[in-house]
C-alpha cells in the first residue's frame, strides 16, 4: 500500500481509523539502542520500535514509522536527538503522525477544543516538537480544505 502524498492519505483515510494500529503495518517491539526510537523497512510493511520508551510515545512513533512505510521506499530511523530533524521526509512523517494520533486523540477523549500542551502530554511527545507541532496543524488545515 504506497501512495504519492500525505494529502493522498488523508484523502484516502477511513473515517473509522482512529489508530494507527488499525492500518495495515506489523510492529514489532524490540532491544534496540536508546537513541533508536523506530524504524521502517518498507517493503515488508514492518515497523520496529524500541521496546524500553513510555507506552504511549510509542503510538507517535508507531505513527510517524507508518507513514516512512506508506510513503517512502528506503528504510529510515527515528533518532533521539536534541533537535528535530527538518529533512523533507522526516517532516512529512512529523506531519502524518500528528494527524493520525490527532484522530485517535479526538476519539479516545471525545473532546471538542484542542490544547497542544495537553495532546502532547498525553502521548509523552518531547518538548523539542512542540513549535514543530504548532507549525503542523497549520499545515494540517491547509491540506483538509484543499
């Protein structure tokens, strides 16, 4: 399942998917090195995740490895770092994974108004994404009007 864009995505997206878990991806949770927080081989759909971070970051990981696997044809690694990656197909899955854990979000909570301190606490999402994350839902409501 590979698609050209995360507008494609988004276009293509049930509306009862509100987990990244319910999309077609195996997880496999495994000893990799601190700094690995995920990778993606994509040509067997299969997401590996560092199985010694907080249960629920590990849904934006599972989120942004989802979309490398849907969009990308190399393999690629979540690091941690002290910054966060501004290469294009990093971004992309940045962006990708807020908007899949934005649904489940919604869905868990059932909530009306929206709080990124509090969304990001939820998932245990670093401090280092929060004006990354800011700038993505800007972006994120470009892409649903179009």
């Amino acid at each position: 399942m590979k698609y050209q864009s995360l507008n494609e995505i988004f276009e293509n997206l049930d509306e009862d998917v509100t987990d990244p878990l319910q999309l077609d991806c195996k997880v496999v949770e495994s000893e990799l090195p601190n700094h690995i927080q995920g990778f993606t081989e994509p040509t067997s759909q299969y997401i590996f995740i560092n199985r010694n971070m907080n249960e629920m970051f590990k849904k934006f990981v599972i989120a942004h490895e989802l979309i490398h696997a849907l969009l990308d044809s190399g393999s690629s690694y979540l690091l941690e770092n002290k910054r966060v990656s501004t290469l294009k197909t990093e971004a992309r899955a940045n962006k990708g994974a807020l908007f899949l854990l934005l649904r489940n979000y919604y869905h868990i909570l059932n909530i009306d108004g929206f709080n990124i301190c509090n969304f990001m606490s939820f998932y245990h999402i670093p401090e280092k994404y929060f004006y990354f994350f800011n700038e993505c839902l800007i972006d994120l409501k470009t892409i649903k009007k179009k």
